[in-house]
C-alpha cells in the first residue's frame, strides 16, 4: 500500500485526518520515492520531509496501527517517541495485559 501525500491535498483550510498503517510505502512528491516504510525506525530527514508535505495539505495522522507494542520498554519507547514526534494522536495495538503499566508509564512521559 502506498502513502501518497499529494492524494491528501485540499482546496479548502479544513483539517483533514486519516490513520496511517505500518509499513506503507511513503512517496513525497508525484514521483519522488523514498526506500522507506511508515513506523518508528523513518529516519529524523523522512519524517520531516512527511510533516512537511502533510502540513501543506492540512493534514494529520489521527492514527497508527494496528501495531504490535513490543515487550522491551526501550523499543516500545521508540513506538511512543515515533508517534509523538509525527503528531499521531493514537496508537492502535492489542497488548497483554501484563503490558499496560508500561504503556501507562510511557503515555505519560
């Protein structure tokens, strides 16, 4: 599946939203494609380069996932620090139970 960020653009100043998944296939431009995929391990230059063209289009990413939410707190931070730094408002995951106080934890920090 491919994240075409020109598909998003509007004529009108309305905030537009959508939910990004995991491993899309991230183009910028009309043409120009990044080797990347959307989730936690973009790079600081790609996920600037995203933030830009969907700011342009009065766009946000209201969502991410359905992804999975790592055992080891040091990855699920990435997780965390991925969505905070791209604007997502949620994540999207099916954790176990003895997850939660992690995900507490993390949400709040």
């Amino acid at each position: 599946m491919r994240f075409d960020v020109p598909l998003f653009r509007r004529k009108f100043l309305l905030d537009y939203y959508f939910a990004s998944f995991l491993d899309y296939d991230i183009v910028i431009g009309s043409a120009a494609h990044i080797n990347a995929r959307m989730g936690p391990d973009l790079s600081a230059e790609v996920r600037q380069a995203i933030r830009e063209k969907l700011a342009l289009a009065n766009v946000r990413v209201a969502a991410f996932g359905v992804t999975g939410m790592p055992a080891d707190e040091t990855q699920a931070r990435k997780l965390f620090d991925f969505a905070r730094d791209m604007g997502i408002e949620a994540l999207v995951t099916e954790p176990p139970a003895d997850r939660f106080d992690m995900i507490r934890k993390l949400r709040a920090s």
